[in-house]
C-alpha cells in the first residue's frame, strides 16, 4: 500500500525528496549547554558574594574585637592609674600651682624607670600635664601577652584636682579607645574629730574629771595614740562618757575607784568599752598651718585693754590678760611666749601661734575660765573681713605650747590644738570641737574638770592640715576621641 502510494505521488508531480512531518517542532540542540553556563554564571556569582560577605564579616568582627579589647584596655588601665594616685601622698596645704609637681614625684618613687610594664620609660612632666609613660615612640604600657595596652595623660585642672585621659588600643594603633575621668584632692583621713579627745601621750583623769556629752556618748570617745604602755589611768570618780581607744595593741588602762567608761563602772561591764589596739592603722594628727590668720593680725599688743581686735602678741612679750578681756578676731602669739589670762576671758575668734613653734615654746594659762565664741560670729566690718570670718571651727591653735585650764567652766565653740591640756578645778564646760594634744606627755583632767563635749559639723576647722590623695569622681567619666 505504502509503496503504490509513493508511486502515486511521484506521478502527480511531487518530489521524492520533500517530507512533510505532520507532529511536533524540530528538535533544538545544545539547550543544556547553555543553561549550565547560565547556572555556573549565577553559582559562581553567589559564591563570590559569600566569600565577599564572609570574609567583611571575619574583617568586622576582628575590628569589633580590637574596638573592644581597646576599650578594655583603657579601662583596665584607668583603674592602674587610680590605684597609682590612691598611692599618693601630699601636705594638704600644698599651693594648688605645685600639687602637679607633688603628683609627678610621688609616681616617680612609685615606678622606678626599670620596673618590667615600663621596659625603661619614665614619666614626664610638660607643662600642666604628667605623660605617662613618658618618651616620644609612643609606647603603650602592655596589660597582658596578648597585645593590650595604655597609656595615660594627666592634666593639671588648676583647681588641686586632675583629669585623667588613657587611651587602650590591642594588637595594634589603628583602632584605639580613650576615657577620662577626673580626681579630687581629699584628705587622707579626718576619723579624729570622731573623737572628742585625741592624745599622742597618755591620758589621765583623777579626782572627778570627767568627759561626756550631753548628745551622744559616742561624742565623748577619747583616743590615745602613746606607745606607752598604760595609755589610761583613772582614779576616783573620773568618768568618761563614750569609749576609750588605745592604738598600742600591748597597752592597758589603769582604773581604780569608781572610775566608768561609757558608763559602766564595774570592771567586766568597763572592759567591753575599752578598745585596745584600735583603731588600725592608727589616724594621722593634723598639722597646724596658721599662716592663714597671720595676715589679719595688725594691730600690735598694747598692755591694758580691756578690748584686743586682730592682735600681734611679739616674742618674748608675756602678756598678761586681766578678767574681763575680751579677744576679737585673732590673737596672733609668736614665740616664745607666756600668755596669762587672770580672769573670765571671752573670744569671740580664735587665738593662733605662729608657724614653726616645738615643744616648750611657750604656755597659755586660763586661770579664771574661757569662754569662745567662733569665728563666724564676728560683726560685718571692715575689721573683720569676709576671709577672715570664714577661718570657722578652730578657737585654739597652739602647737608647741603647754595649755592649762582652772577655775570655773565656760563654753569652747571650737577645736583646741596644743601639745599638753591640763583641766582642773571647774574648768572645761561645753566643748564644742575636739581637744587634740600633739605632744608626747599626758593630758590631765583633774578635780572637777568637766567637759560635755558636742561633735560640730562642718569642714575641717581651719589650720589644720591632712595628707590629701585622690579620690575618683564617678560624674566625670567619658569616653572622649584618641
């Protein structure tokens, strides 16, 4: 049939070679081909980008790693140079323009240039400001082994504080951290106004001497800082109100009669009151620095008055006050001196001894009883200038003289600094301060001293000097530029 077909159409005129295929296109090659390339292509392409991605991702967590161990770095090492400043040491009335100078010495003696962490750099001081290290190779003080370090910049506020900038960086100094932070000059230590007597010798209460407070019986706390080994002696009815503190870890008190401390006079009661070998470490006594008042003293001691304003007592002078004085301002005692006060004497200021006075420079007698008044109540006037009525706190300053109080009580609206106090007869009365004795020999309460002892608030009085150090203000962190 097939063939009688083809045979039939030959003979119509149709070509043999011609086929027509009636079902389905034309097949296409090489299709495959090109969608494998295609699919290579986009492959390839994403495999590009993930390695891109990838390898910023490592880029920025190294980065963030250095960012971050650099900001630890600058805080590890702010906390190196805290404890450094914590360290040191300097007399609080030091002028505020050498407190820098003071800061870069202490270093100095602190860090030797061969200690390991400085591998030979010193410290340097420029100007208003302590490098730290110092050296011009911009070395880092290394933290650890593993690239960490900082270093510091301390500047000179002007005001006796500091600011402190450390930068950190780690494992390199492209990306570097820094902070600052500011320190306060403070005093060291100012627990002896906790007191409301401080003795570096022993002390002694016989008769009915006695120390308490009409407040608190902690107010009439007494401390002796002797090597001594009886720091306290009592006899009779002498009472101490609060408790008695011994910084000789091998000292003992000496009680007889009825003598009580913090009110209890039977021995086993007596003895939890009695604090031996504390406080530790034993608190620093201040030193005096009248140079303050000496200013203020400008009229020259004339015998005879019965009013002294802003008096310079000179040298070898020996006054003697009659009853009825009164003392306004400063009176302003150089030495050797002996000042005698016969009568009731009130002072409405503070009497002062000039700067460099040792032990048996002179003695102060009260013999008919005292009555202070502090300085902050002195009339506005030209006599008593602003300055002068803001020397508060302080109504006695006699280091190297021997002080004693007899006949009847008065009232003390400050602290009193000499190095011996002797009480007796009726004198003491109410003693608003701290009765600090410098010297070495005793300070005597005897008779009937008494003494009702208020603690005052306020600041230091004024005159008397504390080693200051630094103490960080928190406030002032930042985090500032390199």
């Amino acid at each position: 049939m097939s063939r009688t077909t083809s045979t039939l159409r030959q003979g119509l005129g149709e070509s043999p070679r011609r086929r027509v295929r009636t079902g389905g296109a034309a097949p296409r090659r090489g299709v495959a081909s090109v969608l494998a390339m295609l699919y290579l292509v986009i492959f390839s392409t994403l495999a590009l980008g993930f390695y891109s991605a990838v390898t910023t991702s490592a880029q920025l967590a190294h980065n963030d790693e250095r960012a971050m161990m650099a900001q630890v770095s600058a805080e590890s090492g702010l906390d190196y140079v805290r404890l450094r400043l914590s360290r040191v040491e300097f007399p609080g009335n030091t002028p505020k323009d050498q407190v820098l100078k003071e800061v870069y010495e202490d270093l100095v003696k602190q860090l030797a240039p061969n200690a390991p962490d400085f591998n030979g750099h010193t410290i340097d001081m420029a100007g208003d400001t302590i490098f730290f290290p110092g050296g011009a190779d911009d070395y880092f003080i290394p933290l650890d082994e593993s690239g960490g370090g900082f270093r510091a910049e301390i500047v000179d506020l002007g005001t006796g504080n500091l600011r402190v900038k450390i930068t950190g960086r780690y494992r390199g100094v492209r990306i570097v951290r820094a902070v600052e932070l500011e320190f306060e000059s403070v005093e060291k230590s100012s627990s002896i106004f906790d007191f409301g007597i401080v003795a570096r010798g022993p002390i002694r209460l016989t008769g009915n001497g006695s120390i308490t407070s009409p407040v608190d019986p902690q107010h009439a706390n007494v401390l002796s800082l002797t090597k001594d080994p009886t720091p306290l002696t009592m006899t009779g009815n002498s009472a101490i109100g609060g408790d008695f503190f011994m910084t000789n870890g091998r000292g003992g008190a000496s009680i007889s009669g009825k003598g009580s401390v913090g009110g209890n006079s039977v021995p086993a009661a007596r003895d939890e009151h009695i604090h031996i070998g504390n406080p530790n470490p034993e608190p620093e006594l201040p030193a005096v620095d009248t140079s303050a008042y000496k200013a203020f003293a400008t009229n020259v001691y004339k015998p005879g008055q019965t009013t002294y304003i802003n008096t310079l007592v000179p040298a070898n002078t020996n006054p003697n006050f009659s009853g009825g004085t009164t003392i306004m301002g400063v009176l302003y005692l150089k030495y050797p001196n002996k000042v005698h006060f016969s009568g009731q004497v009130t002072i409405r200021g503070a009497i002062v001894v000039e700067n460099g006075a040792s032990t048996g420079s002179g003695e102060i007698k009260f013999s008919g009883g005292a009555t202070v008044y502090g300085m902050e109540t002195l009339p506005v006037s030209a006599s008593f200038p602003p300055a002068l009525r803001a020397l508060t706190g302080s109504a006695l300053l006699a280091p190297g003289f021997d002080v004693t109080l007899t006949g009847q009580s008065g009232s003390i609206g400050g602290t009193m600094v000499a190095d011996t106090f002797t009480l007796t007869g009726g004198s003491g009365g109410v003693i608003n301060g701290t009765l600090i004795a410098l010297g070495t020999g005793p300070l005597t309460l005897t008779g009937g001293a008494d003494i009702k002892r208020t603690k005052p608030d306020g600041p230091i009085p004024a005159g008397l000097v504390f080693t200051k150090t630094f103490r960080p203000d928190h406030r002032t962190y930042l985090e500032v530029l390199p």
